[in-house]
C-alpha cells in the first residue's frame, strides 16, 4: 500500500475517531472533579464555596488534555491509527516521528475545524504536520518499527502538560479575582442570638412562605461591618418566575432591614426550593461597600 492510496474519506474518519477517543479519554481523567464539584455545587450551606465546578482537580483533568495531544507518541500511531493502518512519519526520512515532533503537531488539534478541511483538501498533511514537518500515510507493516523512546514520551507529555497550565493561567486569576471578592468573616465572631432572633423574626413573619436557616457574625476582615448569611428553603417555587421572584425579594430584604440599617453589614440571601429529584437556587449578594466607594469618589 502506498502513500497515494490514503484518500480524504480515511483520514477524515481517522481524525473523527481519534477525537471520539482522546476526547472520551479526557473525560475520564475529569470524572473526579465532575464528582466533586456537583457534590458541592447541589450543597446549599453558609460555607464558601469554589467558583470553579472542577476545583484542584481541575489539574487531574489536565492530564487527560496531554494525553490527548501525545496520542501519536508510540510509534506515530494513535489508537484511530492502529485501527485504520496509518502511521506519522518524519516528512523527511519517512520513519516514525519522534514523541516531541507528534507532540508539535497536535498542538494544532485546538485548531480541528480548520484542520479537518485542510486534511480534506491534502491528507497527508495538516497544519500541523507542516509546522512539525510530519505526514501521515499508510501504515507499512513490512518496515521495522523502532522500540518506543519512552524517554521522549516522557518529555513531550511534561511539555504537554505545561502547556495546559500556561493555558490556565487567565482561568486561574479569575478564580483569584473572585475569591478576592468574597467577604471573609471572623468565625469566633459567630453570635448566636442575633441568629435566632432574625429566624424568630421571619418564622414568625413569614413562615407561610419559607424555613429560615441564619448565621450572623459580628465581624469581617477589612471592615466594621456584619456578616449576615440567610438561607431560605422555601416552600413553594417562588423562583419559577421573575415576578415571583421580585415579590419573594420585596418582602424579604426588607424584613431584613428592620433588624440591621443599610451599610451595617454584608452578606448573601440563598433562596432554595427542592422537590423530588430537583432543586433550584438564587443568591443575592447584600454588599454596600461598593455602593459606598462609589459615592466616595
């Protein structure tokens, strides 16, 4: 078989099943933060929580991503290859390409729609092999294959993954401006009565409508202000629809404000309906200090 006889429609099905793999692949090493981030982002509790669903495991996730772009480090020949009898080769000697030169070339998988019609018009060469300088043809089974350079393996999937967290890097500072933003409280400063007195107050007021769950803290960092963190679970869906929602809002907050002034204190409201196998969820940030820089300046 020769390299004439690799035609568009194989090549084309070798990308799409490579996808199909490498991406099924990725998805496992993501699993574990898939775990950890819905089991946090379906717990309704006064805790903090992290802004991103993976998490640290996001950095497990990564690890999928490199494999993904080594899929050719054996060899020259990823799992769609093997099947379909194709090979990389050095575009030059038309030997396996090296770990680092395959690496190079998928670089240019995050380019696929582009280089699914360049395969297209010449498939023996993409973008990729081009800048590696790499092709692929038909796998010949009568060439002695050289043993895997698991050194370079080594090396290209170090240089993979280095590649994803430079890619992270502006997720990364997102997550830290928005942690930054989150109002940090005195845990000691928890006070007890004040918290049983505002879910007395909304009990009393409201509990036709909603259980109050409240935590009042006396302090937070950089501030002389209150942490206020009210939970509402309530007992019908007044989160269906914007005008429910509004009407919820207009006889909670204030409610609210007859037990604290406005710029006494932050905080959040979550509003929470759960039924059978469903919950649905909205939170209202309760922040002056924006309010009051503005008007400073």
């Amino acid at each position: 078989m020769t390299e004439k006889n690799l035609n568009a429609g194989t090549r084309l099905g070798t990308m799409i099943l490579d996808h199909f793999i490498m991406t099924f692949g990725t998805m496992i090493f993501a699993i574990p933060g898939m775990i950890s981030g819905f089991a946090t982002a379906f717990n309704v509790s006064h805790e903090r929580t992290n802004p991103d669903l993976f998490g640290n495991m996001s950095y497990v996730m990564l690890i999928g991503l490199a494999v993904y772009f080594c899929k050719d480090s054996i060899n020259g020949r990823s799992p769609a290859k093997r099947f379909l009898k194709l090979q990389v080769v050095d575009n030059t000697t038309g030997i396996a390409a090296s770990p680092i030169k395959c690496f190079l070339r998928n670089i240019f998988c995050a380019l696929w729609p582009i280089e699914v019609i360049v395969a297209l018009i010449n498939p023996n060469r993409r973008i990729g092999d081009f800048v590696a300088g790499t092709k692929v043809v038909p796998f010949d089974q009568t060439t002695k294959q050289q043993k895997p350079n698991w050194g370079q393996i080594g090396i290209s999937l170090a240089l993979a993954y280095g590649l994803m967290l430079i890619i992270m890097i502006p997720f990364n500072m997102i997550k830290s401006d928005l942690a930054a933003q989150q109002v940090k409280f005195n845990e000691v400063s928890f006070n007890e009565l004040d918290s049983k007195a505002i879910e007395k107050l909304f009990a009393d007021s409201l509990g036709n409508y909603l259980t109050p769950d409240i935590r009042v803290y006396d302090k937070i960092e950089n501030a002389d202000l209150k942490y206020v963190s009210i939970i509402f679970r309530l007992k019908k869906n007044y989160l269906a629809d914007e005008q429910s929602f509004g009407h919820l809002k207009s006889i909670t907050v204030p409610l609210l404000l007859t037990k604290f002034s406005e710029r006494t204190f932050v905080g959040r409201i979550q509003y929470v309906y759960q039924s059978s196998g469903s919950m649905q969820s909205r939170t209202l940030p309760i922040d002056w200090r924006e309010t009051a820089d503005n008007q400073q300046k």
